[in-house]
C-alpha cells in the first residue's frame, strides 16, 4: 500500500478523476468507454472526487459555466452511467452527432474565436506539440482529434502520473523533472482546457438530459477545482461556441488511459 502525505493523495485523486472524466466523455460505441464503467473504477473516482472536495477550501471565483469545487460530486454520474449501453450511446450521438457536434461540440477548436482554418490549425499544432514533448504517440484504434476533450483530459493525467513518478524516484536526474511535469501541467491547463470548457459544461448541461448533465455538473466544478489548485483567474469572456463549417481537420494522437494503473511501468518523466 503506497504511504501518501495529502499532496500527493491530492495529485493522485486529480489524475484519477482525469482519467474517469477522459473515458466517461468517450465514444459509448468505443472500447475506451469500458473504463468508465468499471465498478472498481468508478469506487476509485468516487473517493478521489471525496478527497478533492473536503480539500476545496474558502471561496473560489467562478466563470459563467462553473460550479464551486464544493460542489463536486462523481455520485450522479456513476448513477446514470448504470443505464443501458445502448440508451448511451444514444444520448451521445444526440448531443454530440457522428463527427462535431454543433449542440455542444467536444473540440476546443470549435470554441475558439476565429473561424479561420488556419488559426484553428495553429491551435491544434500547439497542442499537438504538448503531446509530442512528452512522447505520446498516436493509437490508430481511435478516432478522436487532437483538441477532443477526452484527450485533452487523458493528457493532464499523463502529465501528473508523470510527475508523480519523477517525485518518488530516487534519480535526482528524474527527479528533477517533477517541477517540469507540473509546470506542463499548469501552462496545458491554461491554455487549453481550462478556458473553454466552462462554455461547453454550460451548453451540454442545457442540451442533455442524463449522463451528460451529470458530466456537466462534475466537469464545471473540477476545472474550478483546478483553476484554484493552479492559482489561476477564471477565463474572462466565456468562450464562445464559433462552428466553422469548412474546418477539415485530421482525427489524430490518442492513447489509452495513464494514470489507473501500472505507475511503476512509466517511461521516464
């Protein structure tokens, strides 16, 4: 049994519930979605979510879209998540369509204030970037784009279980590294999830009824949660939905799931 002091526990429920929420707002159709259904998952998730909010402490400024860390509760999820899987994947083809939702689309891109392609291709390269520097390659087995919220999500528990690592070994080359990892994390966070998917927790909690309100509320509250743990200001204006119509961007980088198991199989931070 690993012997954790309250940081450490924090990170580790960070990267758990980085890891529930990646899969959770996966395909239902695809096998990723499995994790999210695993009883010894969610009884994992459910008590991260437990130790994240019992440390969400004083009162944090909020963006339009979301919910004060107090607030954070995976129990709803887990509720609808015992739903048929069929009634599931109906509920996510209702919300988010075959390719780019336009209710409420699960790519940052989608968000962003320009509609042209190029600056949309930018953005996506700068995250691709972030990927490539710490070795993640594509899996072929899935379709998802690079700015997918699932991937964006997969990606800051890799960051952390990396980081985790770095602090436990006994390298101090490595173990440098640790402060690289987290800064990664911070400046990923900023840049790309934490700004727009307050805008998109609002939007799918209005437009879906069932699993995916209940994602909403989590979501909203965990990217406050991490906006504070960062010691970031909320996102000012609150994105935008700006679809973009002649946007044809390639379905790229995926990987499975980092953090749920295995940490001492790491490559290298």
């Amino acid at each position: 049994m690993l012997n954790l002091d309250i940081e450490e526990a924090v990170d580790l429920a960070r990267g758990q519930l980085y890891c529930f929420l990646a899969s959770a707002f996966s395909d239902p159709r695809g096998g990723h979605f499995d994790l999210a259904l695993e009883q010894k998952r969610q009884t994992v998730a459910l008590a991260a979510t437990d130790l994240l909010r019992s440390e969400a402490l004083g009162t944090v400024e909020l963006a339009a879209g979301e919910h004060s860390p107090a607030e954070l509760d995976l129990r709803p999820v887990v509720a609808e998540l015992q739903a048929n899987r069929q009634q599931l994947a109906e509920q996510y083809q209702r919300v988010f369509g075959l390719l780019v939702g336009k209710t409420a689309p699960l790519n940052e891109t989608e968000y962003c204030a320009s509609t042209d392609s190029f600056y949309r291709a930018q953005e996506l390269a700068d995250i691709a970037g972030f990927y490539r520097a710490f070795g993640l390659e594509r899996d072929r087995r899935r379709r998802e784009r690079h700015d997918h919220l699932s991937i964006e999500l997969e990606f800051m528990a890799r960051l952390i279980g990396k980081e985790m690592f770095a602090e436990r070994s006994t390298e101090k080359a490595l173990k440098e590294k640790a402060a690289f990892c987290r800064e990664a994390q911070e400046k990923f966070f900023e840049a790309h999830p934490g700004w727009w998917t307050p805008a998109f927790a609002d939007l799918m909690r209005r437009a879906a009824p069932g699993l995916y309100t209940a994602l909403a509320d989590a979501l909203a509250a965990f990217i406050a949660s991490e906006g504070a743990f960062f010691g970031l200001a909320p996102p000012r204006p609150l994105a935008e939905l700006q679809p973009n119509q002649e946007t044809d961007v390639e379905a790229d980088c995926c990987w499975s799931c980092p953090v749920a198991e295995n940490q001492q199989r790491r490559t290298n931070a």
